[in-house]
C-alpha cells in the first residue's frame, strides 16, 4: 500500500494505451507471432485500487483491506486528502486538551471543499491510468469525491465503487443535503461532541481523546458500535479532529453521460448510524432512475456498522470482483 498526497501527473490512460500500441506494434513487425504474447501481456497489467477515505479521517483507514488487495496481486493506493493523514493539522490546544481553546484555535483546514479533494483525487487517477485499469473507491464523504472524480475523469477508471458512503443525487446534491434527507433521521450527528462554533471555525471539530463517557458513548454507536472496546480505541487513535464544512456543502452529482457511464457498486451497510442504511438505499435509487441501464450493483452486509465489519473479509472479497 502507498499513501499518495503530492507529485506530478503522468500522461494519461489514453496515451498510455497509445505508447502501449506502437509498442506491441513494432513488436509484430520485428518478431511476427510476438504480437499475441505482447497483447496479452498488456491484458496482465494489474488493477489500481485508488481509496477515499472519509469524513474526520485519512488514508491510513484502508490499510487492512489495502494490504489484502496488494496480497492478491493487485496495486493500492490509499490517497490523504489536503490536510489530512501526512499533512494532519493537529491543533496545539487538542495536544494539551484545553477544550476552551479548542473551540477557538484558527484551523488550516477552513475553506478547504470538494474542488480540492477532487484535485487530488484526480491527479492520482491520472498517474494511475497510466499503469492500467483503475477502480476508484470511496467510504463515507469519500463517496462526493468518487462521484466528482467520475464526472472530470470517466475515460480512466474501469469502476466506481461507493462503500457505505455519499452518492448525492439531483434531489440531494451535496452531502449536507443528503444527511439532512428524512430517510437520514435514524443516524446519529453528534452535535453535542462539536467543539466551538463550526460556522466560525470553518471546520467540524471534534476531541477523539475525550475521557468524557458521554462521548464515547456517542462516538462509538455513530462509528463502530458492534466493536469491541478496545478496537473502538483504535479507531479513535486514527480519527482527526478537523474536517472542512465546506466539504459537505459542496455539490456533488454525476452526470449521466459521464459518471452514469461508468459501470459502479455500492457496498451497503446494514447497521449505518452515519449514514442510514434507508438513506443509503434512496441515493442507489435515484442513481438507477437516473441511468436506468446501468444501475449500481449491491452487495449487502447486513449487520456491518459505517466503519465496516470488524473482520474486512467479506468487504475485500466484494472488492475483488470490481477488477473483473
């Protein structure tokens, strides 16, 4: 697995297959039947799995499932959106949790959107293109930038996969409107573990070191709550305190002659308290009504909470398919 957050971008999916065809076509010409040993070397190339993380996360979340796919000859990248993961901003007053600090402390992540994460997205599926198929997946607000990414960049991937994770649609734009959607009313938005004015601060801060019970409490039924505790503490080790408001503001629809092309999955979590599973299955509607020929395909995981299941077996196996 490698966690991609800089570097330049390659050429394209589309003059690499050209370079790979004069390639294999000075091969016929030299060699005569080394032109089928050539295409089918070309067929080999393996599949890049480029990885979205979430809300209050980074790349590091995929590292279970990552380290599986490259066992099983596949390329990963996990990718850290802007400020996030290698580049976490880490806010002075959290290291010394002085909560009224907190509140205040100037946060780099404010003005922060989608128009960022898409970019960074975007740049890693270009230098991944290059290299062969690319399946592209997102997990919770991840999912705004697959959908992004899919409408800039549909010649590049070979699947688009949303794993318990936003698909706004033209009823619901944004992830804001999406969490706010009634089919949302059974999650659980921890308004009371906020820190400081989110409007102001420009970010939705949270204190994954509270010792507050209270807290926890709610932190793990919106997270994890079939975890163990101690798993949970893990999780909360790798959970961020800043994530941009505008990233939920921003609008992020696929449009049907781009995104709606492309053939895509969505992973459905039956135990969701971020995002409801009721809501989950009224953006994989609307998705359908929108390209009533090419519809999502669904694999169920009944009981799984929105961080997945415990034992991401069945979640990578799912994966798996998606290089196909």
């Amino acid at each position: 697995m490698t966690t991609d957050h800089t570097g330049p971008a390659l050429p394209g999916r589309r003059a690499a297959m050209r370079g790979l065809g004069l390639a294999a076509g000075g091969a016929a010409l030299a060699a005569g039947l080394g032109a089928p040993e050539a295409r089918a070397e070309t067929r080999r190339r393996p599949t890049t799995y480029v990885l979205v993380h979430g809300t209050h996360s980074a790349g590091a979340f995929w590292l279970p499932i990552a380290r599986e796919l490259s066992l099983r000859g596949h390329q990963v990248v996990a990718i850290d959106q802007p400020m996030h993961g290698a580049e976490a901003f880490v806010p002075e007053s959290y290291q010394r949790q002085d909560l009224a600090a907190l509140a205040t402390e100037p946060s780099p992540l404010a003005g922060l959107g989608l128009d960022d994460y898409e970019r960074r997205v975007t740049g890693v599926v270009r230098r991944a293109a290059a290299l062969g198929p690319v399946v592209l997946v997102g997990h919770s607000l991840g999912g705004a930038s697959v959908s992004r990414v899919g409408d800039a960049v549909p010649h590049l991937l070979h699947h688009i996969c949303y794993m318990a994770a936003f698909c706004p649609s033209r009823s619901m734009p944004s992830p804001d409107d999406c969490t706010a959607a009634p089919e949302n009313k059974e999650a659980l938005i921890p308004y009371d573990q906020i820190i400081g004015d989110s409007e102001r601060l420009g970010v939705m801060r949270l204190n994954p070191r509270t010792g507050d019970a209270k807290d926890l409490a709610a932190l793990k039924a919106m997270m994890c709550a079939d975890y163990p505790d101690d798993a949970f503490r893990r999780v909360l080790g790798m959970v961020q305190t800043d994530e941009p408001t505008r990233a939920y503001a921003g609008r992020a629809v696929g449009r049907a002659e781009t995104w709606g092309r492309l053939p895509r999955t969505y992973l459905r979590f039956g135990d969701d308290r971020t995002i409801a599973t009721a809501l989950q299955d009224r953006m994989i509607a609307e998705a359908d009504e929108l390209t009533p020929r090419n519809r999502f395909r669904v694999h169920d995981f009944p009981g799984a909470s929105h961080l997945g299941p415990l034992d991401p077996a069945p979640v990578i196996d799912a994966l798996a398919t998606l290089a196909r």
